[in-house]
C-alpha cells in the first residue's frame, strides 16, 4: 500500500508530522546557510568585507524560514552586492560550518557570468567589496574563502568543513 500524499492524509497524520517536526527542530536543530564565488565575464570574484568580521568573504547569508537556498541565495547577491545572476547558480559543495556552531551548514554554490547592476555603497554591514583577479585577491582573503576557491580551480579536493 502506498503512501497517500501530503494533501490527501487525514488531520491526525498531518498533526503527527508536525508535532515531529517540531521536535527535530529544537531536538536536532540545524541552521543552513548559502555562499557563492561569484565569478563576472572576466573571470573575476565578487569579495566583500563585513563590519562585523575581518577579512574578505564571498558574498552569503543564512536561510529564512520558508526560504529555499536559491531564494536566499538571490537575495543575498542583491543585498550584499547588487549582483544579478545571468544562468543558474552550480550546487557545488554543503560544509559543515564547526567554526560557527556544532550545527551549521554552508550550501556552497559557483555563479557564472555575474553582473553588478550598480556599485554597492558601503553602509552598516558591507564596509567595501569587488570584484578581484584570481592571482590578485587582497591580501586579508580569508583562509576558507582562498580554500573555496582551491577547490573550484581543481587544485585541491572539496574539505567536509568551511
């Protein structure tokens, strides 16, 4: 016998799966995040620097509830640096971000072909950012973002953390 679907099973199974749910979020909580290198038609990556954190990162953030990584991942590129990708975004790695709690999760993606609609102006959380030759990165580049980088160039095999 086969299971109904979501939209066909009664009030109670829907109230079991939610209870469940519900557990496994305060039981097992996760938190999830998206990161991408950024590449424009010149081969050039996107950097950023935060306020809040030293060092120049690939441009990212955390999911939002009822948010799918693409979603978060559009958003950010908007926010953080008014990019605008031109195809889909590659699924390239998911690392387990142990720096920042014994729960995160980085959805890695690689965005061909990026543009920035108009220049980001520094404000509270992004203090500068650019685009950057792969041999003249700046010199604080971050070791896990110089290692992202490693690792989609084929010099180095993707790590399981940040």
């Amino acid at each position: 016998m086969s299971e109904a679907p979501p939209e066909m099973r009664s009030w109670r199974s829907r109230l079991v799966t939610r209870v469940a749910h519900s557990y496994f979020a305060i039981a097992r909580g996760m938190t999830i995040g998206v990161r991408a290198a950024c590449f424009d038609a010149e081969g050039r990556v996107f950097l950023l620097r935060h306020s809040y954190v030293p060092g120049w990162h690939m441009p990212g953030g955390g999911l939002e509830r009822r948010e799918t990584a693409l979603q978060a991942l559009v958003k950010e590129l908007r926010e953080e640096g008014n990019l605008e990708m031109s195809g889909s975004p590659e699924l390239f790695h998911v690392y387990f971000n142990r720096q920042t709690s014994n729960r995160d999760h980085v959805i890695f993606y690689r965005c061909r072909n990026v543009r920035q609609v108009s220049p980001k102006k520094p404000d509270m959380e992004i203090v500068e950012s650019g685009f950057f030759a792969l041999d003249d990165l700046p010199a604080a580049t971050t070791p896990a973002t110089r290692r992202r980088l490693a690792e989609l160039s084929g010099s180095a095999p993707p790590a399981e953390f940040w």
